[in-house]
C-alpha cells in the first residue's frame, strides 16, 4: 500500500481542514511538539481503512466541530483507491469506498452496510488492523506491539502476515464436509435401527395375519346368516305397507266425501236465504211501482227549472268577473296588514329585551379586559420558559464535552503515576520526578476545574427542572386561554351587530311601517277598495232580480228527484225475482236429494274405513323389528369391513419385510462410503490445521525473517547482537513425548543468550525494528498482501547518540525496499537528517500540516 494524499477535517486535533500530498517524495521526517498532531496523521490512515484509532466513536471528533471526516487516497497492487470515512456527532458513521477508473473517474465499491464495506476493504488489502499496524506501523507506544504478544499470538499473526487464513478456511470447509457426512451416517443409523426393529416383528405380523384371516371368515359367515333373516323380515314389512296404503287411501276419500257434503249443504243454505230475500222484494212489489211514479214526475219538475236557471247561470257568470276582483283586493290588503302586524310585534318583543342586551355587551366588555390581561401574563411566562430552555441546552451540550476532557486527563495522570522511569509516558522524552509531579499536579487542577463547572452544570439542570415544571404548571393555567378569548370577541360582535340592527329597524318603523298599517286598516273598516267593480256588481244583482228565479225552489225539486231516483233500481231488482225465483225454487229441491244421497255414502265409506284401520292395528301388533336387524346387520358389515383394512395392513406389513431386508443391505452400503469420506476428511483437517501446513509453511518462512532480521540488528548493534526464533518447546510434564507450538524469540549478545522478555528501553526497539523490517520484506517477496510503506512514530526517544545514528543508517539502507517511508518525531536534531519533512503546528484553529 503506497499513500497518495489523506485529507483530515476535524478529527483529533485537526480542526480545520488539511491534505497531505504523500505523492512528492519517498522519504520523509514528520516533526512537531508534543500534542501538535503528529500521530494524529497515522490515526487518520487508520481510521479511514479500519475505523480504528487511538480513539474511537464520538471521542475523535475535534471539540470544535460536530462531524470528523477523512479521506485517504491510495496505491495497491497497480490500483488506485479512496476511502472516505464521516462520523457526525451522535449519528452513525458513514463509510465509502472507490477505485479510480482507466479515463480517471470513480467507480463506486461501497456494499450496502458499513460492515460489508470494511470486509472489502480487508480482502483487498488482505490485510486487518492488527496485522497491518504489526507489520509495517511503529505506533506510539506500540513498537513492540509483535514482540510483547504472548507466543501463541505471535504466531497467529505471522500466519496473518505470510497470508495463511486460507488453510483455515480450507480446514473449517473440510469440517463441514465431514459434519455433513457425520449427519448422514447418524441419519442412515436412524434409519438401520427402525429397518432392524420392523425386522424383528416379522413373527408377530405373521401370526397376526393369521389370526385376521380367521376372523374374517367367521364374520363373513356371520354376515350371510343375517342376510337371509333380513330378507325375510322385509318381505312381511311390505305386506304391512300396503295395508297401511289402504288405510291411507279410505281415509283420503272419506275426508273428500265429508268436504263435498259439506259444500253442498252450504250452497242449499246461500240459495234458501237468496229465496227469502227475493219473497220480502216480492211482498213490496206494490210500493216500490208507486214510488217509481213519484220519480217519475219529480223528473218533470226538475226539467222545467233547468231551463229557467240557463238564463240565470249567464247572469251568474257575469257576477263572478267583480266579485272575484273585489275579493282578491280585500286578500292582499289584509295579506299586508297581518304582515306589518307581525313585524310590529316582533320589533316590540326585541325591543323589550334591549337592556338586557345592552346588560350582556357591558360584562362581555370587562371580561374581554380581563382576557387581554391574562394574555399578557402567559407571554411573559413563556418568554421566562424560553429563557430557561436556552440555559438548559447549553449545560447539556456542555457536560458532555467536559466529561470527555476530564476521562482523557484522568486516563494521562493513570499513565503518569503508573510508569516508572525517566521518559515521559506521553511523549517519550526524558521527564524528572519534580517535571512528573508538577505535570500531574497542573493535570490534577484543569480536572478539578472542568469537574467543578461540569457539577455546576449538574445542579443547575436540576434547577431549571424545577423551573420548567412550576412555569408548565402555570402555563397549564392559560390551556383554553385563546379559546375563550375568541369565543368572548364572537359574542361581543354578535351583541354589538344585534343592537345596531335593532336600532335601524325601529327607526325603519316609525318612519314608513307604522303611516302604512294605519291607512290599510282604514280602507279595510270603510270598504275602500275595488269601487268599480263594486258598481258593475250592484248592476247585475239588478237585473236578476227580474227573471223570477227561486233558487231555493230550484234545489228542493233537485233534492226530491234525487231522493226518489233509487225507485229505479228498486224496480229493476223487483222484476229480477220474478224472474229468477221459479227456477231458485228447483235447484233448492235438486240439492236436498243430493244431499241425502251423499250422507248415505258417507256412512257406508265410515264403515269400510273403520274395518281397515282395524285390520291394520292388528297387523302391525304382530309385525317384527326390521329397524333393529338393519342395525344389527350395519354392525356385523361394520366390523367386516375393519377386519378387511386390517387384514390388507397386516398383509402389506408382512410384503414390506423382503423390501426392507434389500433397503438394509444398500443403506449399510452407503454408510460404509460415508465413513470412508470421514477418515480421509479428518486427515485433511489435521493437515490445514495450524499443526500441519501453515506450519510447515512458517517454519519455512522464518529462517528467511530470521536471516533479514539479524542483518538488520547488525547495523543497530555493531555486530553485538543478533536473534533465533524458537518454534517448538517441550511441555512441563515431563511424561509427555510430543513438543507444543509456540514463537519464541532469543536474544544472543555479549552477555550471552537471553528472552526479548528480558530487554527494555533502546536495545528493546532496536529489535522491534530489525523484525518489523523482515517480516515487510519477507511479505513484500510473497503473493500475499504488500505493504510498501514504513512508518516510525517517535522511535528515536528511546536510543542514545549512536543508536540514532544507527537507526537513521538502517532506514537509509532499506529505504529502497519501501515506495515510502515516514519517521515521526519531535527531535530538533534529526530533522536534516531526512531530504524532506512534514512540519506540524498546533494553533488556534487545530493543527496544520507544511510540506517542507
């Protein structure tokens, strides 16, 4: 992986934003005092690829600013990358990844989560975060981050590092493919132990098939004698049915019988009353031919004055045309009288109610005011419950800014007071007792200051809460305060419309109203009104009175015609008797002959019908039970049946056997082909296990990071020191003949051979180093993962004059084994020793980066 450019904005101390173009040199010095950001940069790097750094979530987010975002740009294996990493305050973080394209533009590589992208990232690179620090990263206080590891572990990342994952995966796919195989024979041992326990009942089914046969003989048997008795029970079921159909039918006919003489009776008793009402008509006969005359010469009369009520009607005709005029001019004066009349009461109604309108709009008017000073009230209480909002969103963005500085002062004074020796924990550099103690003491006081205003901003929060609940409370007070203040103002408008129109419509009134009612009343008592049509009238009732009609003559003699006029249907109905009652008289006599006839026949059908129903009683006395040999007969074939199903189960139990003896010997078959695969996958598993190949594959590797690593020291060293990496060990039970798996590393110098345990300070790094630079070199040479950067943080601390100088010889001379190499520190004295350097300031506004 080579750098290209990182972009930083803020994140850590970078607040503003910063790019670092990594394009313009191959080796180069990052400077900077302490806390100017300097291992910001390589957190950056980290952050971006990973999301892991000295700081995680929230916690790398510059106090400054709300949202932390990196960008890193990037070489590997001919392909040009950039991941860009955003983590907004209190959200989640957002995660893309890009490869540039031929024509230079971006083709997206980011998965659908930010978990799968960081999978991707990793395959590509074929890299984590802790084998990519170990193998190529000299952080800050994690030089010996591969050395300090327990030697099970070092192991496990060397195996990382030389890309031996893929014989894990191979070993976890063969444990699969043997789990799978293992299920299989537990599935056909499942399957062989039902066969053999089917096997085993092969004497039972036999003698129970037997024992079915059997019994389904005798049932059969059973079945074929009641059949017989079935049918002969039924055959004397249907003698009695046709007896019980003759009953049936001389009942039918019998009640036909009785309703027939019943029907002719009842038509002998309409013709004997329509006789009796013909004899009355008859006995009449001499009154109703008389009245008839009297009709007759009221009909005569009538006619006469008909025609003179012709003249009359013409002149009635011509009184109709005044009257109605003189009528329709009455209607609408007295229309518009009863009008006014109502509206002059209504207005004397309203206006009786003024005072007690004008009552109502004074009080609406003093609880208006009392609204509108209640209104003022809430604005003034809500305006205090804003101002207490704004003091307690400040306390809350605060506190948590302050905790986050006072957990990182105390996490610095534990490091001071837990490290012994003379550099600083912090920084490296040689730091005194009294510097310690004066250090932990300022850190001591800044964390007791911002604890201070962190409790304060505790105990004022409690306060506004109590605050806030007392104005809520009071503000509770004002809920329906709008409502009612609108509801009020309505009703105000509603009085004050309701008096001005009450006002307008009396003056209305008096003005052109009350002259009106008073003139129509007049014309209405003195009949002014309509006074040509009044004389036309006077003048037809004039020449009325010369034609001689009697109009009251004229009804009686319509009266008496009327009255009369029924004698015609009276006559009508008298001829009619005369005429029907001969033959009314003989069908009364056929139907009396009739009906004597029919009782006769009725008595001999009673008879036969009687003797029937007897005969039958008697039958059905001596008749079987069929219903209960049906069902007796039912269950025999019921239980025939079942013995059926049963004995066609036992019979397919019993030819199942030789299937089933044929389906052990080919699943016994089967499960020696899958045992077979499980040995040999077991082999397998033991073979890419970290035991077989890939240590066979380090055990080959480390002679070559061995040889790099003593070449390195050498230099360091002066010859003095050099290195063996110890792969197997005995046990401490002496009892066992085999050796364990572990990575130790052996230190030979002037005073002998020694543990990498064993070193502190400058010979400790001195090591860390020259095994950093093999294992790159050694992966570099491999088709696994290349890691073509190096870079040193503050390495330099811990060496005396010539170790520098060593060390500054030793990365001249693998410098053309790294596309870049970057060395951090804080060392006025090293700076010239590198052809270019980063310069890293801290300000007002976070650190900046200058190419020098």
């Amino acid at each position: 992986m080579i750098p290209i450019k990182l972009t930083l904005s803020g994140f850590l101390s970078y607040q503003e934003p910063q790019e670092i173009d990594f394009s313009g040199f191959n080796l180069a010095c990052i400077s900077g005092g302490n806390g100017a950001g300097k291992s910001s940069l390589l957190d950056g790097i980290t952050w971006a690829l990973f999301g892991q750094a000295r700081k995680r979530d929230d916690a790398i987010i510059n106090l400054s600013g709300d949202t932390a975002e990196v960008s890193f740009t990037f070489m590997y294996e001919g392909n040009c990358y950039r991941v860009t990493r955003v983590k907004p305050r209190g959200k989640t973080t957002v995660l893309e990844f890009h490869i540039q394209a031929p024509d230079d533009t971006w083709k997206v590589l980011t998965e659908r989560s930010m978990r799968a992208t960081e999978a991707r990232i990793e395959e590509i690179l074929r890299l984590d975060y802790e084998t990519f620090v170990n193998a190529s990263f000299f952080l800050q206080g994690k030089a010996d981050q591969f050395t300090q590891q327990r030697p099970a572990d070092r192991k496990r990342i060397l195996s990382s590092i030389l890309g031996l994952e893929i014989w894990e995966a191979y070993r976890k796919t063969t444990a699969e493919q043997r789990k799978l195989s293992e299920n299989q024979i537990a599935a056909l041992d499942g399957r062989l132990q039902e066969i053999n326990t089917e096997l085993a009942e092969k004497d039972q089914r036999l003698e129970r098939l037997k024992a079915l046969e059997d019994q389904l003989k005798t049932i059969s048997e059973t079945v074929s004698t009641q059949s017989k008795l079935l049918g002969e029970l039924r055959q004397q079921a249907s003698l009695l049915n046709e007896r019980q159909q003759l009953v049936d039918t001389l009942s039918t006919q019998l009640e036909r019988a009785q309703q027939a003489n019943t029907a002719q009776q009842d038509r002998l008793a309409e013709r004997q009353a329509e006789k009796s009402a013909f004899d009355e008509l008859m006995a009449q006969a001499k009154k109703i031919e008389q009245r008839h005359k009297k009709w007759e010469q009221a009909k005569i009369n009538l006619a006469e004055w008909d025609q003179t009520s012709e003249q009359f009607n013409q002149f009635e005709k011509e009184r109709h045309k005044p009257l109605t005029e003189i009528e329709t001019a009455r209607t609408r004066l007295e229309t518009e009288r009863d009008g006014l009349l109502q509206k002059k009461a209504e207005l004397d109604e309203q206006l009786a109610e003024e005072k007690i309108l004008n009552a109502q709009h004074g009080e609406l008017q003093i609880e208006l005011k009392k609204l509108n000073a209640s209104m003022e009230e809430r604005a003034e209480l809500e305006k205090a419950r804003q101002l207490v909002f704004e003091q307690q969103a400040e306390a809350k963005a605060e506190n948590p800014l302050l905790k986050a500085e006072m957990e990182e002062l105390v996490g610095r004074i534990e490091q001071l007071d837990s490290t012994e020796g003379a550099d600083c924990p912090l920084c490296g550099q040689p730091l005194s007792p009294e510097e310690r103690e004066r250090l932990i003491a300022e850190l001591k006081a800044e964390g007791k200051e911002k604890g201070d205003k962190y409790r304060a901003n505790v105990d004022m929060l409690k306060e506004v809460t109590s605050q806030v609940e007392a104005l809520d409370k009071q503000l509770g007070g004002f809920k329906d305060l709008d409502n009612s203040l609108r509801e009020q103002t309505r009703l105000l408008d509603q009085l004050s419309d309701q008096l001005t129109n009450l006002e307008k419509r009396s003056k209305q009134w008096g003005k052109s109203e009350a002259p009106k009612l008073k003139k129509i009343i007049t014309t209405l008592e003195k009949r002014d009104f309509a006074k040509q049509f009044r004389k036309t009238l006077a003048k037809i009732d004039a020449e009325l009175k010369e034609i001689g009609y009697d109009a009251t003559s004229h009804d009686a003699a319509r009266e008496q015609e009327v009255e009369l006029s029924s004698a015609v249907g009276e006559l009508r109905k008298l001829e009619n008797a005369r005429a029907t009652l001969a033959p009314l008289e003989r069908e009364i006599k056929e139907l009396e002959k009739q009906i004597t006839k029919d009782q006769k026949n009725l008595a001999e059908q009673d008879e036969a019908h009687t003797k029937a129903v007897a005969v039958l009683a008697a039958a059905q006395a001596e008749a079987p039970d069929t219903l209960a040999a049906e069902r007796k007969m039912l269950e025999l074939q019921e239980q025939e049946n079942k013995v059926r199903m049963e004995l066609g189960m036992a019979q397919q139990n019993v030819s199942v056997l030789d299937t089933l003896s044929q389906r052990k010997q080919e699943i016994e078959a089967e499960r020696e082909e899958f045992a077979k695969q499980i040995g040999d996958y077991r082999q397998l598993e033991r073979a890419f296990g970290k035991d077989g190949v890939p240590a066979m594959l380090i055990e080959q590797a480390l002679p070559q990071i061995e040889s790099k690593a003593n070449e390195v020291l050498e230099r360091l060293s002066g010859g003095s020191m050099s290195i063996r990496f110890i792969t197997q060990q005995a046990y401490k039970d002496s009892k066992r003949e085999d050796l364990r798996e572990t990575l130790e590393i052996q230190i030979s110098d002037n005073a002998g051979i020694r543990d990498y345990e064993m070193y502190s300070g400058g010979e400790a790094f001195r090591i860390n180093f020259a095994i950093r630079l093999a294992l790159s070199e050694v992966l570099a040479q491999r088709a696994g993962a290349r890691l073509q950067t190096l870079v040193i943080d503050e390495g330099f601390g811990s060496q005396d004059e010539i170790g520098r100088q060593r060390l500054v010889e030793a990365i001249n001379l693998v410098k053309t084994d790294f596309e870049k190499i970057l060395v951090i520190t804080h060392i006025e004295a090293l700076k010239d020793a590198f052809p270019n350097r980063l310069e890293i300031r801290k300000t007002d506004h976070g650190s900046v980066v200058e190419v020098i």
